[in-house]
C-alpha cells in the first residue's frame, strides 16, 4: 500500500523534533478545539444563509495570523499561510453550511461528556480541527515547504451543490492537492466521488372542477405516470447508480383537477456514463408522461418543465495514489488502522473531477446521528484526528530541512 519513499518520509517526520512538539501542541489544545467547536455549532448556518458564521470564521482566521483572509463572492472564507515557495499549494477546508433549516435551535447540551445539537459533528468539528492545524502551524512556526491556503466553504450539503467549492476552484487554477475535513471516521479515506444529478420536475395544466370540468387533463396525474415509469426502471449494482423521487407536491384540493404538481428526482452513480444514461432515461419518462396525459384526455394543455438544480461530477482516483498513501500513512503513525472509505459525495468531488490530487479525511472523535436533531459527538481523544489530518498535510507540502514535498 505505502511506496518505500512515502514510508521515509513518515519515519522522518515522526522523527523529528519539531513535529513531535506540534503533535503535543495539538494534545494540549484539545479543550480549546472542543470549545470552538461548541462556539461555532450555535451560530446557525441553513442552507444558503451560512454569512453570519463565515464572517466569525474570518475573524478567527485572521487572529491566527493568516495572510490575505478575505470572504470570496460565493460566501467561501480563506487564508493563506505561505511557505518557502518550492513546492505545491494545497487547498485545506471543511464546509459551514449545515443541513438544518434557518430556526433550528443549535445550542450544544452536554450529558455524560458527549455533546449534543444539530450539526455538532457535520461539519462544525471540521471547522474546529481545521483552526487547530492552523494554530499549530502559527505557534510552532511549521517551516512549511508547499503553501497552504486554510478555509471554510458554503454550500456542501443539498441543494447547495458543492457551489462553494466550485465557485473556489474556477477563481484558482493554481492548486496541486485538495483535502476536506469532513466524516465520522478519523481511520477512513474518502478518495472516490459519487456523481449526483438532481431536478425539479413540474407539470402545469389548466385545473378545473373535479366534477364540472372532468374531461381536462390533471397535472397529478401526469405527474403520477412519470412517478410510476421511473419506479420501475432497472439500474446496475457495479458502478452502483441510484434513482428515487425525493419529495412531491400540488393541487388544492380534493375536489378540483391539479393545475400544477411537481417532484425532486435524485440521480446517483460513481461512473459519469451511466450517470448520464440514467438521466436520459428518466428524461424521457418525464416527457412521456406529459403526453400520455394529453392524450388520455385527447388535450395539449399539460406541459412540463424541467429545472435540473444539483450536478455533482463522480470521481476516481487510484487508490494508490500519492495522496491516498499519504493520509494511510498519517493514520498509522497516530496508531489507528487505515481503511478506504466507498465512493461518496463530498466537496472533493469538484477537484477530483477535474484531475486534482483531492480527499475527504475524517474528524476525530465519535459520532453519530448526523443529519438529525439527535446529533451527538464524544470528544474522547479527539485530537488524535486534528494529529492525523496534520500529519496528511505536512507529508503533502514538505517540512524545510526534513521532507520533500510527496505532491
């Protein structure tokens, strides 16, 4: 799994003194991490609505000392900490939004040394481990080698669709490695991506009375046979592709023809081709649909219109690559056992996509219920994974004097 030249350089870095203080800085600054972790939880972030938590997180990454913090146009906050100019820039972020919707009561209760509240964990853990490395970095003046830039990106959950990250990685073309701080496992790897297509689809029609106007076409209908021809299409187990009907809506009542009924339709594969076989498919399914009604009724008056609001490419890197070996190897000098996570969707995708060294690497600590108003996180020992995510990193960019840089 891990190339001679990987396993040199963790030994080095392991071996050196200054890393050894900065793995000890991280330990003590465990209560401190835990704290703004607790801080930034109750600063609520919907989706879409993240600016009031993006401007506190630019505030404490400019006390740490980053150079050029700044909020860019998409809501992203970034900083960067510059090295000695011989080696790559990497990207390193977790992502502010949360699911929960704006009025989610998000303060953190505390019961038996696990804390809970809607997005303790998700991503805000992230957020917290991210300013710890980068206190580290600032405390113990890390010589990095590769420049860093540290930050906060909106939009990863939902119907946010990764627009942050995408918004980051069309402004820089400059960026050699990517890592998101994002999971329930500080052992797991996410180094694949799975692709999404996500859409509104909406019949609209002329309504009517129930019973005076009986004879015209109905948008539930419609909408109706386009539920039933999608729920019976056949996808493949390898690459696993994916389809469900999310949510419905319309009408108004029991008693009038539907002028309007919409779904959201999730389209999931991790290989683009069947991905985009898929769409076509159920494409045709949603127009056919409008058709058979009109049909039915010998009418033209149901339309549909179709609003495709998600688009997440899949990703695949080799599980051998530099950077996969990297974080193994980091797993395994803080005495955990590495493991490949399956491919997922994570802000990594966008980089990935586009031939980005790129991972998901998880938080330290345990977790669980995410996405739910139950959501808890044990901090027990959680610093073990802001060590891990730094050792990632350092093995990435290089330490002047140690290591070369593995990008």
């Amino acid at each position: 799994m891990i190339s001679s030249h990987v396993k040199d350089t963790y030994e080095k870095l392991q071996g050196n003194p200054t890393v050894k203080r900065a793995l000890d800085f991280i330990e003590a600054d465990h209560d401190r991490t835990v704290k703004e972790q607790i801080e930034i939880t109750e600063i609520p972030a919907p989706p879409f609505k993240e600016e009031t938590r993006a401007k506190s997180y630019l505030q404490r990454l400019q006390e740490l000392g980053l150079e050029d913090v700044r909020m860019d146009n998409e809501g992203n906050v970034f900083g960067l900490r510059r090295g000695s100019g011989k080696g790559p820039k990497v990207f390193v972020s977790a992502h502010l939004d949360t699911v929960f919707p704006e009025g989610t009561d998000t303060t953190v209760k505390e019961k038996d040394g696990i804390l809970y509240a809607p997005g303790i964990s998700d991503d805000t853990r992230g957020l917290a481990e991210l300013l710890s490395i980068v206190r580290t970095f600032q405390e113990l003046d890390l010589p990095n080698t590769g420049d860093i830039i540290f930050g906060g990106t909106v939009g990863e959950e939902g119907a946010g669709d990764l627009r942050g990250v995408k918004a980051f990685f069309n402004e820089h073309d400059d960026i050699d490695g990517f890592l998101s701080i994002d999971g329930p496992s500080d052992a797991g790897v996410v180094y694949l991506g799975t692709g999404s297509y996500r859409y509104k689809v909406t019949y609209k029609g002329p309504g009517g009375h129930s019973f005076a106007a009986f004879g015209l076409p109905s948008a539930t209908h419609a909408l109706g046979r386009a539920v039933a021809g999608i729920s019976d299409l056949e996808t493949i187990d390898d690459p696993k592709t994916t389809f469900t009907v999310g949510e419905i809506s319309g009408g108004t009542s029991v008693n009038a023809i539907a002028a309007e009924a919409s779904m959201s339709v999730d389209l999931r594969s991790n290989d683009q081709e069947e991905l985009d076989k898929l769409e076509q498919q159920v494409l045709a399914i949603v127009e056919k649909a409008a058709k058979d009604e009109n049909d039915r009724w010998g009418s033209d008056k149901i339309e549909v219109v179709i609003d495709r609001f998600g688009n997440r490419p899949p990703a695949l890197q080799g599980d051998d690559d530099v950077i996969v070996q990297a974080a193994w190897a980091a797993i395994e000098a803080v005495g955990r056992e590495p493991r490949l996570s399956g491919p997922v969707s994570t802000d990594a995708n966008i980089p990935m996509s586009q031939g980005i060294p790129s991972l998901a690497i998880g938080i330290g600590g345990e977790a669980g219920e995410w996405h739910t108003l139950n959501e808890w996180y044990n901090p027990n020992d959680a610093y073990v994974g802001v060590q891990k995510n730094l050792l990632t990193l350092l093995g990435l960019v290089g330490v002047e004097g140690v290591t070369e840089p593995l990008l």
